[in-house]
C-alpha cells in the first residue's frame, strides 16, 4: 500500500468517530516530505476529500517546512 492509499484508509477509518478533517491535516503534515511533489487536487480527490482541501494541503506542507526550519519534530509512532 502507498502512502496516499494508507491516508486514504486513516482517513476513512477516522470518520467514523468524526476525527475525518483532523486526520486529513495530521497526516498530510506528518508525511510532508512524500506528499510535496503531489497535486494538492488530485491529493485530495484521490483520498476522498472535498477539492476546497487542496489549500489545506498546501498550507499542512508549508507548516511542515516551517517546523523542520524551526527545528520543531512530529511524534513518531
């Protein structure tokens, strides 16, 4: 499973108890570095968001890029 598969099924699994718009930021912030070449429509299409998403998308990658300058790290798990 590729990445935006697996945050496709987060996300999903996460509507469920109503975390699908938190998820959706988590995960493209955690995973910034895979996801930068991506196109922030077709992103969210492909992992069932609504296309309004796409600036969320940037702004979860321009967070990440200003956390890694800041040296600020995500948790792992």
């Amino acid at each position: 499973m590729n990445i935006v598969e697996q945050i496709k099924a987060d996300i999903q699994r996460a509507e469920a108890t109503k975390q699908k718009i938190a998820m959706f930021h988590f995960k493209v912030l955690k995973n910034a570095d895979e996801l930068k070449g991506l196109n922030p429509e077709g992103f969210c299409k492909e992992v069932g968001m609504s296309q309004k998403y796409a600036t969320e998308f940037r702004k979860m990658l321009a967070l990440a890029r200003l956390m890694k300058e800041q040296g600020a790290k995500l948790i792992s798990n």
